[in-house]
C-alpha cells in the first residue's frame, strides 16, 4: 500500500520569508484590512510576489497562517475561564472576548466566519476547537441554571459574531448588545 509522502523541511531561507511574510500580513490587514492588496505584504516583506503566492497560493490561506494562532488561543482561554469562573461567569467573559476579537481584527470577523462555515483547510482545526470549547462552556452553564436549555453552542458564536461585525464601526455599543443577548440567555 502506498503512504502519503512527508512535506520535505523547509529550507532556512524559506521559513525566514514564510515567517516574515505572516508578520508582515498581520501589520497590513490590522492597518487595512483583510482585503489589502497582497502586492502590498510582498512588498513591505521585501520577497517577490511569486514567494508569496508559492508559500500562500491563495489570500484565505494567508489569513488563516496569520489568524490560526488567535483563534486556537480564543479557544483555549475558554478552558482557562471555565477553570476560574462560576460557569455563567465563564460563559460571559468569553463572549465578551469573542465580540472583542471581532472588534479588533478590522473587517477580518466576517471573512473568518466565512472560511470556517466553507470548511476551508486552513481553519479546520479553529474551527473544532472553537465548536468544543464553547460546547464545554455551554453545557456548564446549562448545568448550573444560568442559561436556558435551549441554548446551543453555534447560537452563541452567531450572536457573538454578530455583535462583533455590527459594532465594529461603534465599538461602544457592543457591551450594551452583549448585555441584552445575554439577558436573553437566562431561563425564564
């Protein structure tokens, strides 16, 4: 029977370009968005567009080099949280993290939810561990009465992300918002 082949190492000048590639990419979607001219990271991380097209044949597959790090940590800080908190608590400030991650990634909340909604292989992993930890989160509250029983995991990360994409350009209201969702969470 025949084995998939190993992905040989990559050379040392090759991961310097790769790493510096995914540094710089992270400056120029926090300054312009995840719709800047890929030209532009080539550019300013002094390769040629064709050393980044090689390592990043496609833009979704930059963002999701640049991003996976973040969403694996927003996943991991749910475990973090369930560990300190009372679970409602736990619940709570983590969709607070959520809608502040959104916030902060300038237009990227969207194209992420896209990506992970298309299955994309970039994000499959971000996107299990995101599902489970707010499973994790879910059904803890649930347990301990502080929200309703109807609740699913994926309803949370929607309005989260709603929040998020509809309070970017009004940062302000995405407390208030939070608060009515989850006023809404609580059992009747």
């Amino acid at each position: 029977m025949g084995s998939t082949p190993t992905p040989r190492p990559m050379r040392a000048d090759a991961r310097r370009n790769y790493e510096r590639i995914v540094e710089v990419a992270r400056e120029v979607f926090r300054e312009h968005g995840p719709e800047a001219p890929l030209d532009d990271v080539a550019r300013r991380a002094c390769v040629g567009p064709g050393t980044l097209y090689r390592h990043f044949p496609n833009r979704e597959e930059l963002i999701a080099a640049v991003y996976r790090a973040d969403l694996e940590a927003l996943a991991d800080q749910a475990y973090d949280l369930a560990e300190r908190l009372e679970p409602g608590e736990a619940l709570t400030e983590w969709l607070r993290v959520q809608v502040g991650f959104a916030l902060h990634k300038r237009g990227l909340a969207a194209k992420l939810k896209a990506a992970m909604d298309r299955d994309a292989e970039g994000f499959a992993l971000c996107k299990t561990k995101l599902n489970e930890a707010a499973a994790t989160l879910v059904k803890a509250a649930q347990d301990a009465g502080a929200i309703r029983q109807d609740v699913r995991p994926r309803d949370l990360q929607l309005m989260a992300h709603g929040i998020g994409v509809a309070t970017e350009a009004t940062p302000d209201a995405a407390e208030r918002l939070l608060t009515v969702m989850l006023d809404g969470l609580r059992p009747q």
